[in-house]
C-alpha cells in the first residue's frame, strides 16, 4: 500500500485541547481532526463539505514529532466578549453585534475585553502519514504536496499561523503490515493499543487527541496518544497482540496508522 509522507513545521503552532478553555493550551501533535481540515485547505473542500468529501473512516493519519525541544511561549491577547445580553431589536435574539450596538464605537457596558494567555508551540516540525482509501483523492493531494499548489493556506491551529510543507516525488512510500513486531515505534502510537516499558530516560507527552468529531464538530472521539521527543528506546511488550494492526517500511521502521 501507498501511503503519503510530508513533513509540516512552522514558526507557531496551536492546536487547541477543547479542555482547556480558560488558557488555551496545545497538542503536541497535529490531531487527526485538524489534519483533515489541513486536507481541505489544501484541495479547496468548503468547511462545511470536506468531512463528507473525506470521511474520519476513509483515511488513516499518523504523525512522527521530529522536534528534539519543546518550546512554548505564552502570549496574552485580549479578547473581545461577544455576548452584549441585549436582545435584537427586530429578531429578538439576545447577544451579538448589531446596529448601533458595535461595541467599538459603543463600549458602554459591552464588549468588555478580558486578557487571556494562550499557549503557542514554537519552531515545530513534524512528518505526517496519510493512507487514503480514494485512490482520485490520494493522488490530486499529492500532486498539490508536491507543487504546493494549495487552494487554501493550510495553518497550524489558527488562520494566522502558516503551515510550512515539504513533499516530493519520493514521498509516496510504501508500507506493509507487519508481521514481525521489531524494534522502535516510528510514529506517536496509541498507549491503549501498545504496551511497552522504557529501557532509558526520555521525554514523552501522553494526550487525549482527536481522531472523530460529527459533522457539526460535536461529540469527538480521542484517543490516548504517545509522543515521544527527540532519539527514544522503549521495549514492545505485547508484540503477539500487534502483529498485524503495524505497518512497516523497507526499513523495518513500525508505524502506527490512526
């Protein structure tokens, strides 16, 4: 099987935990949710249609943090309160900006802003893995990776944060099941499917990421993720329960497709 390689890095990085709404925090890795939206920036999919163009079912993703150093700067931004508690003089609906009502040029008790730290990633890179079922899709996103020729600037979390994206003609690798469970995982894996215990010390982030959401984004699904940073050496423990769901490449290196 085909499978898409591409590495992604960028100066910020916020992929935002849906916990952590006082202080927004990041995912160390990009989720498989905001991979797809990546997907659909790049192919020109409208937000509203690229989950039916892509299904969470019809791909699978995974990701390798190449960053050695996490590093991570909080920067405070006032934001705007959009809730006014007035109700619309013709529809009736409470809050929002209307009328003479814009809180900019009338601040009398509304839009009061409220200082908030957002937690950014800095100078990330990662490798992402993509093995979609639709051969037309695999192949058009391809093509656009290797040209960059994006219809829409894939970010990092936010629209402001430019993605930066190397792919080239030899990043379409190939990948096999693995029936002989060897070695190191090459990619984050998930901690409830793979057992293993630590041979040295080293730095690692274990995160609820989101692999599914429903249309409307409600009612996501996570999985318990294992990323490890910089060179790592853990022991597979349950090696006969994987044999099967890992893929490998001509270099005997395991992945875990998500």
């Amino acid at each position: 099987m085909r499978v898409i390689r591409f590495k992604l890095s960028g100066e910020y990085a916020l992929f935002k935990k849906p916990y952590a709404n006082s202080q927004p925090q990041s995912f160390v890795i990009p989720p498989k949710t905001a991979t797809l939206g990546m997907i659909g920036a790049i192919m020109g999919w409208s937000k509203d249609s690229y989950i039916d163009k892509l299904p969470f079912d019809n791909f699978k993703y995974g990701v390798r943090l190449i960053t050695s150093k996490i590093k991570k700067d909080l920067i405070g931004i006032n934001l705007m309160q959009g809730k006014i508690g007035e109700k619309h003089p013709i529809t009736g609906e409470t809050g929002g900006f209307y009328l003479n009502k814009n809180p900019l040029t009338h601040p009398n008790k509304r839009g009061q802003r409220s200082p908030t730290r957002f937690e950014f990633l800095k100078d990330m890179e990662w490798e992402i893995f993509l093995l979609i079922e639709d051969q037309e899709i695999q192949n058009e996103l391809f093509k656009r990776l290797v040209t960059k020729r994006f219809v829409y600037n894939p970010n990092l979390g936010l629209q402001s944060l430019f993605a930066k994206i190397e792919c080239n003609e030899d990043d379409l690798i190939d990948l096999e099941i693995a029936k002989d469970i060897n070695g190191n995982l090459y990619t984050s894996f998930d901690k409830n499917q793979t057992k293993f215990k630590i041979t040295k010390p080293v730095a690692f982030y274990n995160e609820l990421i989101p692999v599914y959401f429903e249309k409307d984004r409600s009612l996501p699904q996570t999985k318990e993720i294992i990323s490890f940073v910089g060179n790592y050496s853990i022991e597979i423990t349950n090696k006969e329960e994987l044999k099967g769901k890992l893929y490998k490449d001509e270099q005997n290196r395991l992945y875990q497709l998500i």
